[in-house]
C-alpha cells in the first residue's frame, strides 16, 4: 500500500520525534497532533544546539511553513 506523509505522521503520533527547522533549529518531542498543512504540537520539548539541549520548553505548536524535517527519534 502506497503511504502518504500525513499517514507517516500519524504513526508516529504520541512518539518521540526530532524536528529540524529553516535556520537549523532542531528540537526534541512527542508529537500529539498535526492537521494538514503540517503544522505540529510536541509535548516535553527540549529544543537543541549541536545536539545538546539548550533548554526545555514543554509544550509546543510548530507552523508546518519553518519545518524541514521530521524524523522519529
């Protein structure tokens, strides 16, 4: 069956996903929900610099239009 990026995000909803953002941002979450222009809530978000925590924000909505990348963690 042929899948489609929304039904990749659905699989990984209430898992830990990394985020990576235009300008390099990266942060670190459980993604809880998303609609169809891809714009996310992660839960216990820690946002990162080199790989390394640089602070905890907890929940946070991220417009799909800054995303570059969303991968499982």
């Amino acid at each position: 069956m042929e899948s489609r990026p929304l039904d990749a995000l659905n699989r990984a909803r209430d898992k830990k996903v990394i985020v990576e953002l235009k300008g390099g941002k990266q942060y670190l979450g459980t993604l809880r929900a998303f609609d169809i222009h891809i714009n996310i809530v992660l839960e216990d978000t820690e946002e990162r610099v080199d790989g390394n925590v640089s602070r905890k924000l907890g929940t946070a909505f991220i417009r799909g239009d800054t995303i570059i990348l969303i991968s499982p963690a």
